[in-house]
C-alpha cells in the first residue's frame, strides 16, 4: 500500500474511553509488523465485546491498579510511621522550674498524661523565681529575685545537665521577670522594688554582660513586673505600681530601649501586673493583681499602640474576694484564656475568647488544688495546663477540654517547694556518627 512502518515515529489509536480503555502515543518505529497486527486485533476485539466481558476486564485491570496504589501509599505511610517513631521516642518535652529556693529544677513530661518526672537540678543559685530560656536551646537565664542580679546557665541537653555561667547585676532591686528579645541578643529584666527596666547583652559563649539600656520609672511607687518583646518587636512593660504599660523601641545594635511616647493607662488601683498576646497579633490582655480583672486592648502594630476594649473580672458575679491576680496565657488556638488567681481565693479563671472582637467571657473558676498559684503554664499542643502553687509547694496538672475551655483534674500532683515559675523546652535526640546530638525542632 505504499506505506513505511519504519517512518512512522508514532501512531494515536481511536480513543475509547467510553469503555475505560485508552491508547495514546504508543512509539512504533522499531515495532514489527506482527506486533502491530496483535495491538490492531486486540483493538477490535476490545470494541466488538459484549458491555459485560468489558466491564469484567477494566474492573480486573481497575483493581490491580488500586491493590498497587494501596501497596505504594502503605509503604510511604509505614516509612513515615517509622521516621516519626524514631523521632518522637526521642523527642523530650523538659519543664524547667523556678523557685524561691536555692536550685532549678528540670522535669520531663509525659506527653500523654501530663505526669512529670525529675531530670535535673542547677548548681546553687540564690532565689532564682523567673526563667527564660534562650532560642538556641543551649542558655537559658533567671532573676535572683532576693540579692538583685541576674544569672545565666547552660543545659546539654544530651546529658541533661545545667552548668552556671555568670551573674551581673539587675541594675535595681527586686528582679522579677527576665525575658529575651526576638534576636536571641539580649537579655531584658524588671526590677519590682526599684521600678525601673534593663537590657543586658548575652555574650558570644552565652553568658551576661553589663547592662546596655535602663529605664527608671518616675512617679509615685513604681513597681516594674513585666518586660516582654512582642511580635510587632515593641517591648512592653506592666508597671503595677503606677497603673501603667510602658512601650518601648529596642535598638538591636545598641542594646538601649528608649519610651515610645505612647504609654497605655489601665483602670486605677488595678495593679497590672502580666500582659499575654493573643495569636493573631492583634489583641493583648493584662492581668491585673490588686484589680483582680484582665484588661483587653486591641493592638496597633504599626505603632505599638494599645486601645483599651474591656475589663473582665476574674471572679464569679457578685464574690468580694480579694484574688491577688498573678499569671495569664491563652491556648495556642487563641480560643481559650486563663489567669490565677491567690489569696483566699487559688484558682484558675477560665475564659473563651471572641474570634471576631477579641472580648472576654468567663467560663468558670477552677480549683488550683495549692495554696498561691504564682505561675502555670500551658503545654506547646494546647492539650495540658501546670499550674506551680507557691505555698503549696506543688505543681499540679490539668487537662483542657479544647470543646468547653473548662479545665479537668488528672489527680497529678508533683511535690516541690516554692515552685513560681514554668517553662518548657522541647528537645530531639538523634543518633550520629559521633554519638548521640540534639537537634531543634518546634
């Protein structure tokens, strides 16, 4: 008939997809001529079949594809299953704790119930109450709340083990609060007796210098409790004493803060003493100690700016306690707030939190089962919340009911005096040529 197979590079058959079967592109140059006639046959024989001897050929030929679908996707999942184990056998979730003792104290948690069991211990430090511990994983830094300095360790967190570094003065008297700006250069404190604020630089091998930036605050008792960067890079300072959040620019190359000029005013008498942000990086919330209310502000981040939104108390309508406010956090999905309250009263208020204006609404009170709530802690999954009640020398563990906000009793109770500080730090330990390493994963 005149025609070359050689010369034909590709042949496109009649598409019959109306029958679940399709030849398309199928390379003939060095096909034979036999060949080709049993791919034209088998065609026509295809298309000439009853619909039912079909349909038993494509469901045999679907089949064998699913059954190699399957097979393929349960090799990657066993893969994967195998990778995560490995990683999550060695995956450490350490609570460090502050304390007014003499030592800090390291546990590891149990991730499914929330249980705690000791890892180590620092060498002797003089009333380290407030932690913060370096992005590196490595450092990790307290106040001396008593003798008016600040401390800076390092952990191995391969052999578990905190060594001492240095100490400096706080630059005031009282510290209680000691945080790390976003760069991981600088150390920040304030200083309660003395209400002022400093910044400290932390040194190539991790240990303190000498305070690059102060701030002394003016006015009748100042009472500096909290200094903390948020993600806007503003640092925020509660003062207790003068009702007052102070709004500072940090100078990451100088390491001095100076006032921003727009200082937020809380209600008078309130004594804000926390300040907590919402995930979402607009909304921030105050707890105020001598109030006994948490104070809702929107957040202007271009500014720095706070707008005062609501005053929420942190007790049921109508008590008369006096709660000695103290610690505040919100869930990782920024659904639920909580903040303690001391006293008479040692408990822990639950509140939801609007998704669309940010208000608060009280869910409950819960029992804090300890004298002094100080601190408590929510894990990084959102699935527990440690509570370190001061005076009743233990740290006690709740589990969050993620559909109410309300908090539920584990009967877990951990035995320590004066803990009034909770930090996590999560670790992976992973095996190399050289020994066994510890890698950073959030």
């Amino acid at each position: 008939m005149g025609l070359n197979f050689n010369n034909i590079y590709s042949f496109r058959f009649v598409n019959v997809s109306n029958f679940g079967l399709s030849f398309k592109n199928i390379k003939m140059k060095n096909y034979t001529w036999l060949q080709i006639t049993t791919v034209l046959l088998t065609a026509c024989l295809f298309v000439n079949m009853s619909c039912t001897e079909k349909e038993k050929i494509i469901s045999k030929e679907q089949n064998k594809s699913v059954k190699s679908v399957k097979a393929d996707t349960s090799s990657i999942q066993a893969a994967n299953k195998t990778n995560n184990d490995s990683l999550d056998s060695d995956r450490q979730l350490l609570l460090f704790v502050g304390t007014y003792t003499t030592a800090i104290y390291v546990y590891k948690m149990d991730t499914a119930t929330g249980a705690l069991s000791k890892v180590c211990s620092s060498p002797s430090t003089n009333s380290p109450s407030y932690l913060a511990i370096h992005p590196n994983k490595k450092w990790f830094y307290s106040v001396n709340e008593y003798i008016g300095t600040i401390s800076a360790f390092g952990f191995d967190s391969v052999k578990n083990q905190i060594t001492f570094f240095n100490s400096v003065s706080s630059k005031g008297d009282g510290p209680c609060y000691v945080s790390i700006d976003k760069t991981g250069k600088y150390v920040m404190t304030a200083n309660y007796n003395s209400g002022s604020v400093a910044v400290f630089p932390i040194n190539a091998d991790g240990s303190i210098g000498e305070a690059s930036g102060f701030d002394q605050h003016s006015g009748a008792a100042p009472h500096a409790h909290m200094i903390v960067q948020a993600d806007n890079n503003f640092v925020y300072n509660t003062d207790l004493g003068l009702d007052k959040i102070f709004i500072y620019n940090l100078d990451t190359t100088t390491g001095k803060i100076q006032d921003a000029g727009i200082d937020a005013n809380t209600v008078t008498g309130a004594g804000p003493r926390h300040i907590a942000f919402h995930p979402n990086h607009l909304w921030a919330y105050v707890v105020c100690e001598l109030g006994g209310i948490v104070e809702a502000f929107n957040i202007d981040n271009t500014s720095g700016a706070l707008t005062f939104v609501q005053s929420a108390s942190t007790l049921p309508s109508g008590s008369t306690e006096t709660p000695g406010s103290a610690d505040i956090h919100i869930t990782p999905d920024g659904k639920y707030l909580y903040a303690s309250n001391r006293g008479t009263v040692n408990n822990i208020a639950m509140f939801s939190i609007s998704q669309d204006s940010g208000k608060l609404s009280l869910i409950g009170n819960q029992a804090a089962n300890g004298n002094t709530p100080r601190s408590f802690i929510i894990d990084p999954s959102g699935k527990f919340l440690l509570v370190a009640n001061q005076d009743g020398n233990n740290i006690v563990t709740f589990k969050i009911d993620y559909s109410t906000g309300k908090l539920i009793g584990t009967g877990i109770q951990t035995s320590l005096t004066s803990p009034v500080c909770l930090k996590f730090l999560i670790t992976h330990k992973i095996k190399t040529a050289t020994g066994i390493q510890t890698i950073n994963l959030k």
